[in-house]
C-alpha cells in the first residue's frame, strides 16, 4: 500500500515533466493516460482506506526536532473524498482540454505547443493530491504552496495582459493568506514542539484561538472569502478548463479542506472561533449572491457562486465548531456536491464559448436550439448548484439548514434563514441567466455555433450530468464518519 501511495504522488509530478519536454509533438493522449493512472491509483488507495484512518509516518528532518513525524501519507474519510474529486475532475478537465486548448477555439484559437499547460495541470493535480494526504502541517504547507504556484501559471497561461495581472493578483492574495499560515505553523511548533494536526489541542485557550483564526484567515484567502474574494472574478481571464478545475477541485477547495481538517482533528476549539467562522461564510455568501446580479460574463458569474458556495463548507465546519454534526458532515459533503456542479457549468461555458466566441448573457440567446446537449447540461448544473431535489447540492444544503436550525438559539438559526435566502436569489438568477441564453429568438453571437461541440468536449458534460444525481450517494458513506475533534 506504501508503494501505491508513492505511485499516487508521483505519477502527476512526474508526468508532468514528461509532458513538458514534449510540448513540441503530438502527445496530448500522455497527459489523459497519466490523469487516467493518477484517478485509478486514486481509487484504489480510497476503496483500501475505507472507512478507518490510516498514517504512514516516514520520519522527520535531522535538524528539526519535533515530538510527531513530519511527512508520509494519511488516507482517511476526509482525504478520500477529496481524493475523489481531485482524480476524477482533474482527469475529465485534461480530457477536454485535449480539444478545448486548439485552434479551432472561437473563443481563443490556441496554435502554439500545449505542453507547459500539462505541465502546470498535472502538477496541480499531483500538488493535490499531496496536500489532501499529508499527514503534518508542514507537508501540507509545502503542497499549499505548490497549488499557489500552479494557480499563478495556469491562470496567467495566455500571457495576455488581463491573464497576467489576474495571474499575479491570485499569487499575491493568495501567498499572504500562506504567510498567515506560516506564522500559525510556527506558533504551534514553538509552543508544544508538534506539527501534527491535533496540536492545537495542547495550546492555552488564547493560544488556540489565535492559532485558528490565523489558520482561518489563510483558508479565506485561499477560498476567495472577504475580504480576499477578488482575485477569482479577475481568474477568470485562464483557460475554462483551469477555471473548472480550480473551482470544482482545486485551488479554493484547498482552503475549505485545511479548516475542515484542523477542525476535525482538534476538540477544543472554541465556540466563539466557530461563530466567527459562521457569520463570516454567511456575509460572504450574501454579498456573492447580490454580485451575480452586476455580470454579464458567465464565467464570473460562476466565480460569484463558487464564492458562495465555498461559503457553505465553511457555514457547515462552522456549525460543527459549534456543536451540529448534522451541520458538519452537510459541510463536507458539499464539497463533493459543489464540485460536480460547478465543475459541470464551467465545462458547459467552455463549450459555448468554445463554439461562438462568446460568453456574455447579452449577446446570447436561443442557444437550445443550436447546442442542445450543452444547453441541458447547463440547466442541469444550475438546478444541481442552486439545491433543487433531487440534484447533488440540495441534500448538502438540507444538511446544512438542519445544522443551524439544530443548534438553536438565535444566532445560529438566524445565519440558517439568511443562507436559505442566498439559495432563493440564487436560484431565481441563475434561472433568468438560462431562459435568456438558451430560449428565444437565435441571437447573432449564438447563430455561430451550428451544433454541439465534439465528443471530446461532451464526454465531461455527460459524466458531470451524471455526478449530479451521483455525488451524494458517493460522497456519504466518507461524510457519516466525520465528526469536530473525532479525528477522522
């Protein structure tokens, strides 16, 4: 198990630098090759791991002496859901990437060698996978710093002007929220010698809190959470398919992993850190929900709700802080839940983008007619995101409410209600943004597309539909284990 779980880590890492050195030739079927190792190897080690936790500790560095071993492999609940999305995703975004990133793009013809963009891709993926199993906070400090990277690359791709200003501003934000991180690792080693994920434990209660919140304040920046929320609007400017895996897997599910995790290896965090956790994801899900309304982009509508839906997961560990477990596990499955959703409608913008050149609402409509697999697919997602039953979302989100609800109080339930006022708003736009694109009159921008794009690019959307109905039934049997402070 060892031996796969070496092979899970380094088939992306390396095969990313196999991709590089043949950006020259026609090879994009090694990077669908490599995802597709990287998803079985993936699944492998989650079918073997569950339902218990299990550590590999490898050893630590001579000259850092510590009480906990810094680096292995940890394969629990947690972890293997994320693996989940990660493998699956990821491997589906380089498929249609295959066709996407071409010259027949009418949105952005891609004529040079794609090479470094697999490069970056599977090195996000393997940068992953390596933070979502390590076992210390310093391990995943180093992954965590890794996804920066990969992010700053990808969104900046093009080398456009907007790319690279885009590029730089998600580098900037988002290493500030990893110095914050940084400065929480340190306190925690100064003060009980430890990098393991339970230490905060063995802080004084100020301590502890401070330490979280710093901790906290990382994941926001991560996660595009206020006030750190614009750089994933201005990400836009990359590639769909780095858009849809950033926000279905990647990047900002980085940020809402790390609380989770803290949270669930840690007993003792405080209320007061929760609640503050809690009305934080709820702010942010409010103003994300009243900038859907400004766009005319359909990908940086997507962002606003990627925003807000990062909000849930964060709304649902806030809840486990505070005492529901209901609430806490609805968080976590909504990882899963969003990811597919998300991942879905990104894809489906790629695609309409890809065949007429356009993403804005004003200048399409009638798109039924011509792309009618793309356009299901779309109303799919939105109905899936928005938290319509049967639809992935909608049973994440009934966990969630529950959880408030469930806690009782004032405060708590008051958050639940304004959270299910997001989901209405939601809902009610994202069904205006459908009927305008994809009903009516033909539009002139939508007039250029003629049918649906290749199979290489419906395949996703096909799968993804799929996921939609799929997610929670995959995603529960992981999410029932968790628990705040049951370690796994």
């Amino acid at each position: 198990m060892l031996g796969l779980l070496f092979a899970l880590l380094l088939v992306p890492l390396i095969g990313a630098c196999a991709c590089y050195f043949l950006k020259g030739r026609k090879s994009d079927w090694i990077p669908v090759i490599l995802a597709g190792i990287t998803l079985v190897l993936g699944i492998i080690a989650v079918i073997w791991g569950y339902p218990r936790k299990t550590e590999w500790l490898l050893g630590q560095l001579t000259w850092v002496e510590t009480t906990s071993k810094l680096f292995g492999f940890l394969i629990d609940p947690l972890s293997s859901l994320m693996l989940i999305v990660i493998t699956v995703i990821g491997l589906l975004v380089v498929v249609y990437s295959t066709e996407y990133l071409s010259p027949r793009n009418k949105d952005h013809a891609f004529t040079k060698p794609v090479g470094n963009y697999y490069f970056w891709m599977l090195l996000f993926i393997g940068s992953m996978v390596g933070l979502v199993i390590s076992p210390s906070f310093l391990q995943l400090f180093i992954f965590w710093e890794m996804t920066t990277i990969c992010s700053w690359a990808l969104i900046s791709y093009t080398k456009e002007k907007e790319a690279l200003f885009g590029g730089f501003k998600a580098l900037l934000i988002t290493h500030l929220g990893g110095l914050a991180l940084l400065i929480a690792i340190t306190i925690i080693f100064v003060q009980t010698g430890s990098l393991a994920f339970n230490s905060l434990d063995s802080l004084t209660s100020g301590m502890r809190f401070a330490v979280f919140i710093l901790i906290v304040v990382a994941a926001w920046a991560k996660a595009a959470q206020i006030p750190f929320f614009t750089w994933l609007p201005d990400a836009m400017v990359a590639p769909t398919p780095v858009s849809a895996y950033l926000h279905a897997a990647a990047m900002v599910k980085a940020g809402v992993y790390l609380v989770a995790r803290v949270a669930l290896a840690n007993a003792t965090i405080s209320y007061n850190a929760g609640l503050i956790v809690g009305i934080m994801a709820v702010i942010t899900m409010i103003v994300a929900v009243i900038m859907y309304f400004l766009q005319d982009d359909l990908k940086r509508l997507l962002a606003f709700s990627t925003i807000g839906h990062l909000s849930y997961v964060l709304f649902g560990v806030s809840l486990g802080i505070m005492g529901s477990t209901t609430g806490f596990q609805g968080g976590i499955l909504h990882i899963i839940n969003h990811g597919s959703a998300k991942g879905l409608l990104f894809l489906t913008v790629g695609a309409i983008a890809y065949a007429t050149g356009s993403r804005s609402i004003k200048e399409l409509s009638g798109l039924g007619r011509r792309m009618p697999l793309v356009s299901v697919a779309f109303i799919i997602g939105f109905l899936a995101v928005t938290g319509i039953p049967p639809f992935s979302c909608f049973w994440s989100k009934f966990m969630i409410f529950t959880g408030a609800f469930e806690l009782g109080g004032v405060v708590a339930p008051a958050l639940g209600v304004l959270a299910i006022l997001e989901s209405v708003a939601a809902f009610a736009w994202y069904l205006f943004v459908a009927h305008r694109v994809f009903f009516g009159a033909v539009s002139e921008k939508a007039a250029v597309a003629t049918k649906d794009p290749s199979l290489v690019i419906t395949l996703p959307l096909i799968i993804l539909m799929a996921l939609c109905f799929l997610a929670p039934v995959i995603g529960w049997p992981f999410v029932q284990y968790l628990s705040v402070g049951g370690g796994s």
